[in-house]
C-alpha cells in the first residue's frame, strides 16, 4: 500500500482484529484448564466441582445468626445467611461476612502455647495431652472457690457445659462478658424490664410493625443487641407495607449511622434522654386527654427544654406523633443509658411504651423468650460485677482463670486494672484463637478452634419471638492443632477424676451437645420434628438449629408499669474536660474485627475513615480551638489519656466529641496490632444505678499534639464544607 | 478508505495474499477446534480399560451420578484402598505417581474431561433415572485408555436423543426439548 493509514482507521482495524482474535479465542472449552482436586478422604454428600453448604452459628458477636457456609474442596469461600433462622432470616452484616477473614487469618494460634505472659506469641508448644493435664491439675490441686472462668458474651453450649461443671464441682458461675455487653448496657435493659415490666431480661422491640419509633440512643441498625434482626425490622417497618412508610426519629448527640437513617435527629444534651422521655410522655397523656400516669406526673416540660436544648415545638410535634400512632415504640440503648442515670432513662423510655399501650402487641414491647431448653435469663456481668470478680482477682481470691471468648485487657478500659489483676493471679489459661492481649498476658494458650471449626450450639438473647437454639457446626476441617475447649475440659475432667469426671461424663463435646438437644425431641410446633435424638441431632445440623414456628408473647403487664412516680437525677458527668466523651463501637468493626482486613477496610459508614481512629469534632469547635482534619489531639480525661487524628464531623454536637471502639490493639495479629488507640483508655469507673458502665458520662480535655497523621477516607479530601480546600482561619 | 482497501484486495497480489491469509486462517482455526476436542493430560495416566475391565462399576468411583449433577471423582482413599493391596503398586513406574500423591497426602489434580458449558446445566440423576446406561452417553469405557470423549457431546448430540426418547409422547418432547430445561 502506497498510503498511509490514519491512527482512526489503524484504531478501527486494530479494534476489529481483537475483537476477532477474542471471538476465536473463545472457541474451545475453558474447562479444561479447570482441575478438580478430590480429598483423601472426602464426606459422602461433597461431589467434587460442586460446592458443599454447611449450615452454622456467626460467633462474631453474641446475636446468633444462622449462617450458610459455601465450601468448595474443603475450603470455606462464602458466608450468607440461614433463611430459614429466625434471628436474621437470611441477611448478615459485615462482620458476619468476614468471620472468612478470621477462620483463615496468618496469624492465628496454630498449636497450644506455653505462654509464659511474655510480649509476643512465643509458639512455644506443649503437647496436647501434656496441655489436658495441666488443666486437669489446676481443677484438682485448687481450692473450688478460687477457680474462675471468664466467657463471651455469647450464652452457648461452653457457657452451659462451664455452668454444669463449676455447679457440680461447688466452684463459682462462670462469668460472661464482652465490650459489647457493656456498650449495649444490658444490665441496664434487664433491670429496668424487671422494674418497669415485671420479668428481668432482654426486651425485644417489634421494630417492623411499628409505625412512629422514637430510638433514645439506641444504634439498633449498628452493633446494638442484634443488629441484623432489627435492622430486618427497621427495613420492614419502612418498606415492608405499602400503605405506611414507619417515621422513625432518633435522639443521639452525634449522627451514627443510625440517626443518619432517621426522620428526625434530635442531638439532645448527653444525659438529658430520659428527660426528653418523661416530658414526651407528659405531653402524650396531655394529648390524649384524661388523666396523666404517675410515672409522667411529676415532669416539668418547660424545665426539660431548657436542660435538654430540645425545642416545645419539637417535643410537641412528637408527642402528636406519637399520640396518633397505632403502634408508637420507643427504645432505649447506646449512650443514654451509658450515663449515671441509665437506669432511670431505661424505665422513663419503657415506661412511655406503656403508656401509649403499646406492650405484647405488633409493634411494640415484648419480653425476649427464653430458649427451649433454658432454665431462667442469665445475663452477661455488668460492669460493676467485673470490677468486683477483679477485686477478687486481687485479693488472691482467684487461684486459676480460664479465660476464653473475651479480650479483657483490651476491652475493659485501663481503669480497671485487669491487666494487673492478672498479676495476682498464679495461673492463667486462655483458649484463645488469636494472640490477643489477654492470650499474650496468660500463662498457657490451649486455642480452641475457629467458630467455623466448631461444632455447639447457641441462645440468641433477643433478636426474634421465637424461642430458639441456633446449632453451630463445623465447615472445614480444622486447620491447625487446635482442640474444641468443650473437649479439653471433657478430656481433662475425665483424666482428674473423681468429682470432676461425674461432672463431667461425656465422650467429647458431642456428645454433651447431644445430651443437651435431648429436652427438645419431644417438643411440638418446632421447626422439625424427629423420633429420638439421633436423627434430632442431623435435622438440627442441616436446618442450623431448631425454633418454634409461633411466636412466644410473653406480653407483659402495663398495669405497674405507669404506677410508679418516675424521676430523673441529673447526669453526672466526670472529669473537668469541657467537651462530653462518646466513644462507640465502630459499626464495621465491632469488638474484636480489628484484625480482619475486610474490615479494616471497610469505610466507616458515616465518615468513610478506614484502617485507623478517628475523634469526631464540630469544624466549629475545630475552627475556634485551631484545629484541621487530620491534627492528632491528646484526649485528657481523668481517668486517663488518648490520642487520635481529628475528623471535621458537623454532624456532631459542638460540645461533643466522639471516637470508635474497637482499634488500639497491642497484640492481636499483624492487621490490628499498632493501629489507632482505644477510646476505652480514658473511661473511668463510674456506674449507673444498673452497675453498667457510664461510658459516656466523661467530660474530656483536648490538647493538640502539633504533629499530624492523615486519615485514610474514602470520601473526597474536600470535607463537607470545603475544609480540605485550604482555607485561612 | 475502505474502497481502497476492496480495490488492492480485487488486484492480483491482494488475491493471492487474500488466499494465504484465509488457508492460514482456517488451519489455524482447524487446528485449534483439534486441539480443543483431544482428552487432557492427566496427573496419573489412569486407564478406564484395565479397572473397568475388571469389573468395576462406575458407580463405585463416581457416586454423584445418581444423586445429583456432578459424579464425582474418587478420593485418594478410593484409590488406595485397592491399590495398597497390590504388589505392583510399589513396582510399577507410573504408579509411583499415585503413591507419591498417598504419601504427601496431596490431592491429585483430575483434569475434568466431559464438560459442557457452564450455561449448561446438566444433571446426571434424571439421565439414571430415565434408565440409561453410563456407556450410552460416555462410550464402552473397557476400550478407552485415558479418559476421553467418544463423540462431542454438542446440543445437537443432545437434543438428538432427547427428541428419539420422546417419541410420540408431546408432552413429554416439549419437556425435553425447551430451552429451559437445560439452560435455566
């Protein structure tokens, strides 16, 4: 060719060559290239190139989600959620999906660990059979009053089998506990449902029938009690009827992820919640006309504006709201009952569903059921408890403690003393899965397996009406040397003998599984039913659980309810700080997902800040005290100090600063090791009248450091009102 | 530009190159279609002729058949179970791959040879179930050394014995002939 061609037709010529080349290209199977790879020794129901689904418990938190697990040769690849469980029916949330991250995180304890309480993990290993041993001694050479287990949140087969054992052998409860249990302030809840609803426990809130919800800090669409069930609920109550769309408003002094869902977000004064509840309360009697309850009674409207900064006019418009509903809910949680006077804005919050009878009907309160094969509601330890079980840590009235499911150096704040309880305490064994601070801070590590590994079973708290156990298989082989903590202290009991083995008479955790199903074979109206426990027991692997189809309404009785006069004391608050603290628990990574990389990178859902700790400030604080996104302040209280990288929120009182829970490890793997701080270091011990923690009744100081530490965001530099662009102050 | 292009390719040299260019073009393509449709190597040159010969079932090996889509393939353990009985095992120099598998405890890499597409979606239980035989699709397997395809298994293939096993019965060739009986 003598002409030259154009770079537009060379484009176009090019293009419809590869093209060509990619049509032709495409022409023989791919799969061959593909390779199945069989096991050893494979399951009868897995077939090679097809994936196997395992139906199991998420033990992320303590809300007991059914999960289906994908494997594909021997190798879990994805989690959703069980349909058919009625906690979440099919849904997860984030830290659901990435429990893969933790079944297959490097830095797992692969074998069990003589410890020896050093910085690092030392892998140091100690034969298993050497391990039972050590445990079967330390439960015969002790004094029963001295021995001490420390659980999860979560009531599970563990907590059950630790409760047989310690009520057998004479020892003390286990005691359960965890970071959430203390943010979601159940001791509080249970409390005030004792007091103002006649039965302790969890009040579960029938968020999808509801039509007005009025949420007094509780973050329901977060990490608050079962966040995947209420946030089913909360996209029932909006979307799931054609005829009304629920209004929804939430009081908060900061816009959580939650708030920023509402109608309406009031950021009232911290503390003043049960106020606003009371006042609300007052003027919905008004409304309705005839004559006020005592429990509304004794409330001054004009002095709850004033104290709260909430306008007449609004608490007007919400109580006509609330008085034309059908079904008007009102909820309690988060940072209104993380205040000294937590219970008492518990009981104004609940007391207000009363009022409105909105109790033991859609869309209203109802008691949370108790399991099937469960005897009374035992609840995780308040904050008050802990301090007392580490006064008793002190004292040396705890000879051994078995730690397992829980983080306690990290997730109680420094001001209890934990850490250097552990001091006092001659024998200390953790069955952790991951070298956390508590597993470094112990003697021995025996890990248990991974909750993916793990055969049990477990109580949901709240999350549905129907009583239920959630069953927890396993979906891989276990990876590592790692023993069901079930089995080592089957195994160790039977090997100490005496007392100890007739507590304990099961072949391994199985069986004591079984031992437990057996109470529900005979149980009608369950979501399946079987002739004798064995065939019970596959059922209940393969459905991940048994439930009963209809609902328990335990509907509970209003009539004590507005009896009593309710009132408020003000919140107290420590520290001299002029700002109000509130630290919450970090919608993506909860309490312990700080060493999940998907997590990690996860943009917070309000800031979009990834990877890091952040303290939310009003840019109109920041401007007066000269302070730009990214500066790192000193966060003083007086009970300790923190420092964080400053984020420009406006969505955040002026005199509030705020800080995600849930980053500030020491330990804990390479992702979560080093990174951020930890808001639970400044909070001191302060208590409402429930014994949980008032976590946020601290008034900080904020110092600037001088030195800067930009955050990763997802979101443009810019900020939302043109902050990153440089301008002059 | 485009007529330029025609106007060289009607000249005696463009027909000649033209020609060229599509003999190579179709032996290429003949080549690749040939390439595509011989059996894959495989880790272990396991031979269908001798272990079925012997009398084998296929079920034996490949259990899924019955139940579901996929057949299966055979655990190490399988394979094994037999094989650590015989001597020639421990003697023969193409075993000692298997052995090598055993012994590491590695998986062996099968490389799948009846495949379809995955918008196909072909389950082997309706096929039992209607009463064919393994070799009425797979071929006599006590003539076939490493595991290979007697014929492509196209549509056309398929639908040819659907429409024969339908015979006069119209409801029933509707089922096996719609499209989204197999390409749901």
């Amino acid at each position: 060719m003598s002409k030259n061609i154009s770079r537009r037709d060379f484009l176009k010529l090019a293009t419809a060559g590869a093209a060509t080349t990619a049509v032709l290209t495409g022409c023989g199977p791919a799969s061959r290239y593909v390779v199945r790879e069989p096991y050893m020794e494979m399951p009868e129901y897995t077939y090679n190139g097809l994936s196997t689904y395992y139906a199991t418990t998420c033990r992320e938190c303590a809300a007991g989600c059914g999960l289906i697990v994908r494997t594909m040769q021997g190798r879990a690849i994805k989690v959703e959620g069980n349909a058919s469980n009625p906690v979440n029916l099919g849904k997860t949330c984030a830290r659901g999906q990435a429990t893969l991250h933790g079944l297959y995180n490097p830095d797992r304890v692969e074998k069990p660990t003589k410890q020896g309480r050093s910085a690092t993990l030392t892998n140091d290993p100690v034969l298993w059979d050497d391990a039972l041993q050590i445990v079967a001694d330390a439960l015969n050479n002790t004094k029963l009053s001295e021995i001490a287990f420390l659980l999860g949140t979560a009531p599970d087969h563990l907590f059950d089998l630790v409760s047989d054992l310690a009520s057998a052998i004479g020892a003390p409860a286990p005691v359960r506990f965890g970071a959430l249990s203390m943010f979601d302030s159940r001791a509080t809840l249970s409390k005030a449902s004792e007091n103002i609803l006649g039965q302790a426990g969890l009040p579960f809130f029938d968020l999808a029938n509801a039509d007005v919800v009025l949420s007094f800090g509780a973050n329901f669409l977060e990490t608050w009690l079962s966040p995947v069930a209420y946030t089913r609920g909360f996209a029932k109550m909006r979307r799931g009827n054609p005829k009304r769309r629920g209004h929804f408003i939430q009081f908060e002094s900061r816009m959580s992820q939650t708030a920023a869902k509402a109608d309406e977000w009031i950021p009232l004064l911290p503390g003043t919640e049960g106020l606003v509840a009371l006042a609300l309360g007052r003027l919905v009697a008004e409304a309705k006309g005839g004559a006020i309850p005592r429990a509304f009674a004794s409330v001054n409207v004009d002095e709850v504006v004033t104290r709260s900064g909430v306008s007449l006019e609004q608490l007007e418009h919400i109580a006509a709201l609330v008085a034309q509903a059908q079904a008007p809910l009102a909820i309690p949680g988060g940072q209104a009952l993380g205040q000294s006077n937590g219970l008492q804005t518990a009981e104004a919050v609940i007391a207000l569903n009363a009022l409105t009878e909105n109790l033991g009907k859609p869309g209203g309160v109802f008691l949370s059921p108790l399991a099937p094969n469960e005897d009374a509601y035992h609840r995780p330890a308040s904050a008050q408890e802990m301090t007392d079980f580490i006064a008793k840590m002190k004292n040396g009235g705890v000879k051994v403690l078995f730690v397992h499911g829980v983080n306690p150096v990290f997730e109680l704040p420094k001001s209890f003393g934990f850490d250097e309880a552990l001091g006092s305490v001659p024998l200390v064994i953790s069955f952790a899965t991951f070298p956390d601070e508590t597993a470094l801070a112990s003697d021995y590590i025996f890990p248990d397996h991974h909750g993916l590994e793990s055969w049990g079973y477990q109580r949901p708290a709240t999350g549905t009406m129907q009583p239920m156990l959630s069953g927890a298989q396993p979906v891989v082989v276990p990876s590592f040397d790692t023993r069901a903590t079930a089995d080592v202290l089957i195994a160790a009991a039977q090997l100490a003998g005496g007392k100890l083995a007739e507590a304990l008479p099961f072949k391994d955790e199985v069986d004591f599984i079984q031992g437990k199903l057996a109470s529900l074979v005979g149980q009608a109206d369950g979501s399946f039913s079987a002739p004798e426990i064995n065939t019970f027991t596959a059922y209940f692997q393969q459905h991940g659980g048994w439930w009963r189809n209809s609902q328990e309404e335990t509907a509970p009785s209003a009539a004590s309810a507005l009896g009593k006069s309710l009132h408020l004391d003000a919140a107290e608050f420590a520290g001299e700080g002029e700002f109000f603290f509130l630290p919450f628990v970090s919608p993506t990574l909860g309490e312990a997902g700080a060493n999940k990389p998907w997590l990690q990178e996860l943009p917070d859902p309000t800031t979009t800040v990834m990877w890091n700790t952040w303290l939310e400030m009003n840019p109109e604080t920041a401007h007066e005290l000269h302070i730009e996104n990214d500066d790192v302040v000193r966060i003083v209280s007086e009970a300790g100090e923190v420092e964080a990288p400053v984020y420009l929120y406006p969505a955040i009182r002026p005199d509030v600063v705020a800080m995600p829970f849930g980053q500030g490890h020491t330990a804990y793997g390479r992702f979560a090791a080093g990174r951020g701080s930890n808001p639970a270091d400044v909070l001191g011990l302060h208590f409402n009248e429930a014994g949980d923690l008032a976590f946020a009744g601290m008034k900080v100081k904020i110092e600037p450091t001088g030195r800067t530490q930009p955050l990763s965001r997802l979101e443009s530099r810019i900020g939302v009102y043109g902050e990153g662009l440089g301008e002059e102050h | 530009m485009v007529r330029k292009i025609i106007e060289w390719v009607i000249s005696p040299m463009g027909r000649i190159a033209a020609l060229i260019t599509a003999l190579s073009l179709f032996s290429l393509a003949a080549y690749g279609i040939y390439q595509t449709q011989q059996p894959p190597e495989q880790p272990i040159e396991f031979t269908h002729k001798l272990h079925v010969g012997l009398g084998i079932q296929c079920l034996y090996c490949h259990p899924g058949a019955l139940r579901g889509p996929s057949p299966g393939l055979p655990t190490q353990n399988k394979c094994w179970g037999c094989h650590q009985q015989i001597a020639k095992t421990f003697e023969s120099e193409k075993l000692a791959v298997l052995v090598e598998h055993i012994q590491n405890n590695e998986p062996i890499k099968w490389v799948p040879v009846a495949q379809v597409p995955d918008f196909v979606h072909f389950t082997h239980r309706p096929h039992i179930a209607a009463g064919l035989n393994c070799e009425n699709c797979h071929g006599d397997m006590t003539q076939v050394e490493i595991a290979e395809n007697p014929q492509v298994m196209n549509m056309g293939w398929c639908l040819t014995c659907h429409k024969a096993r339908a015979g006069d019965d119209e409801e029933k060739l509707i089922k096996l002939t719609d499209c989204g009986t197999c390409h749901y």
